[in-house]
C-alpha cells in the first residue's frame, strides 16, 4: 500500500514539473522592452506599417503662402526611388494649416520598388513644393510612419548640385534615429549628421568614390583624407570590397589607389594599408550574399559603423545579443528546469524516507 501512494506521490510531483517547464517555454520576456512575448512556432511578427495611420507629415510654414503642392519622394539609401521625381504619385494632401500629409500606401503601387515600405531596410526622404524649395535628404525608415517633418530654418549644400542649398528639416519625435542624412557632396564637403540606422560608414564612402573618383570639381583622396576618420572607417578592404559589390563600369584599379593614399593621408602614424585584390574578391561575394559589411573586416581596426564627431548613426547597441555570460539561456529557462527537477528528486527522496521509516 505504501509503495503504491509513493508511486502515485512521484507521479503527480512529476506531471507538475512538466507543467512548470511548459509555462517556463511558453512565454519570455522581451529583452528590450521587458513585455512578454509567445515563442509559439507562427507568432505573429512586427508590422512593417507602424505609427499613427499608414501617412508621413511635413510642416511647409517656412515656405510661405504661395505653395500649392507638396510632393514626398521617396528612395530606398544607395537604391531606386519609388517614384519619379515630383510624380502625380509623390503629391501630397492638405492636412491642416500648414501641415501637408503624404499617404505611404502609394508605395504599394511602385514598381520602380516593389512590396511597399519595409521594416529591415533603410529609405531617405525628400519634401519638396512646386515652387522649386525642397529639403535636404532625410534619413527614413517604419519607425517614422505618423510623425512629422519640419524645417530648422538651416540650410545645407545640396549633395548633388553644390549650386544650390537644400533646407534641413527633422523629426518631430524620431530625431534621435533619423535626421538630415551624413553624407558626402559633389564637391567633397561632409554635409548632414545622421547615418540610417542599418548603414555604414563604409558603405557612404563606397557609394560617393565610383561617382566623383575622377571628377575635376574634387580632389577624391584629400576628400576621403578628412571622410575617413570622420566616418570611423579604417577597413580599406571592406570599402573596396563593397566597391566591387556594386558592380561599376569604373575604373576600380584607380578607386584601389585612392584608397590606399587616402589611408596613409588620413593616418599617417599607421601602418600603410595595402588592399588584397583577391580577398575584396571573395568579400564582394559574401557582400552579394547579404551578409553585413562589418563581418567581412580584414584587420582589428575595421570600421565600427561609428561617425566620429558629434555625429549620430548605426544601429542601437543599447542591447547586446549573443549568450548569457552566467551560463543560462537568453530567458532562464535552464535555471529553471534544473531547479524544478531537483526539487521534485529532493520531494521524492522525502516521500520514501517517510515510508519506509513507516514500514519499519
């Protein structure tokens, strides 16, 4: 009899672990915000379309009265634009007072770029009227569907056109993220103050040099002298590597010496960088691949994605992924399930001590 309520005391001692371990695995916590989240095979993932309402806002109250259209253009950074410049598509509509809101489920309809706007990629921004004003390139993503743009009353070279000068404008409550784009001129002026957030240094050297390597209104290795440190960038490698990623008629073996000279201008107490045709080879691959440019650094002093200066940019690494250095699991869920299972074993060994000082 005895044996048969120890048998029956394990067994349910045992249902009951199981049952804590199933809710130890059901949900976790979310280790940037701290809310729960299911780890259910299906979950529901982030919407790309977050914010108030599907729209993007821009006050035009320093543009005066005379604006009668706004037009919102949008492109995907070191990518095609949605629409063409001030297309009917890129109008904009009256929302109050000065305040002009663009609907962002036109994008759907592009086939310029295709699937509308994404979480996981980068987009800048540029509002213009038909009076021939326009904004400075602004960096963009989801996180800033529902807010709204306005103008600092700055103005910054056009990073195309050095003639002309563009307004800065930022965002309402995204400022800290986006802003007016870092960035490179024609002429070789560093202009704006934020990289996108999944962008790097590398990555705005290597899209400006195949453009202006050669042109006659800027000397490209003074120019990238004074951008590489400012961008943090010290992985010639990479740059050239993500250079041939981009697959340019240009002339690349030139774009090679540009870099190289640029590296010993810009540190001139380092030792000299010489690129390895072969290896930017197989990191243009690897590039092509999808994979990010900072896996593919040659040396230790690879660009760290940092800007230098007071320049923001980067992805948030206000949270570290990867183990846990004490030895459990992202959630605890190991601590856990040790814990119960020893507590069942010690409740167990209870049971029986119990019974059989009984029987004797």
């Amino acid at each position: 009899m005895i044996k048969r309520i120890v048998a029956v005391a394990i067994a349910v001692m045992m249902i009951a672990a199981m049952a804590a371990v199933s809710v130890s695995a059901a949900s976790t916590a979310d280790p940037g915000t701290g809310a729960e989240v299911s780890n259910s095979a299906g979950a529901d993932t982030a919407s790309d379309a977050s914010g108030a309402g599907n729209v993007v806002m821009f006050d035009a109250g320093k543009w005066g009265a005379n604006v009668k259209t706004v037009y919102c253009h949008i492109w995907v950074r070191g990518g095609d634009s949605f629409w063409g410049w001030q297309a009917k598509a890129e109008a904009c509509t009256k929302k109050s007072g000065t305040v002009w809101q663009y609907d962002l489920s036109k994008l759907n309809s592009s086939t310029y770029v295709e699937g509308g706007l994404k979480s996981d990629t980068d987009y800048c921004i540029i509002f213009s009227a038909d009076t021939g004003a326009q904004t400075y390139d602004q960096t963009f993503g989801t996180a800033c569907i529902g807010d709204t743009a306005k103008m600092t009353g700055k103005m910054i070279e056009n990073a195309v056109d050095s003639e002309k000068e563009a307004f800065e404008s930022v965002w309402s409550t995204n400022s800290s993220k986006y802003g007016p784009h870092l960035a490179i001129s024609s002429i070789g002026n560093i202009i704006g103050s934020v990289l996108c957030p999944n962008e790097s240094g590398a990555e705005v050297i290597g899209d400006w040099l195949p453009t202006y390597y050669n042109s006659p209104n800027v000397k490209a290795t003074d120019t990238l002298a004074k951008a590489l440190p400012k961008f943090g960038v010290k992985d010639i490698q990479a740059v050239y590597a993500y250079i041939l990623s981009k697959e340019t008629d240009e002339d690349t073996d030139a774009m090679l010496k540009i870099l190289e000279n640029a590296y010993a201008k810009a540190y001139p107490n380092e030792e000299k960088k010489t690129i390895d045709k072969d290896k930017a080879e197989e990191q243009k691959d690897a590039i092509e691949n999808g994979e990010d440019i900072s896996d593919i650094s040659t040396d230790d002093g690879g660009s760290d994605g940092s800007t230098g200066g007071d320049t923001t940019g980067g992805s948030d690494s206000s949270y570290s992924g990867g183990g846990d250095s004490s030895g459990s699991g992202s959630d605890g869920q190991e601590d856990t399930i040790f814990f119960v299972l020893v507590a069942v074993m010690l409740a167990a060994a209870g049971v029986m001590f119990v019974s059989r000082k009984r029987e004797n």
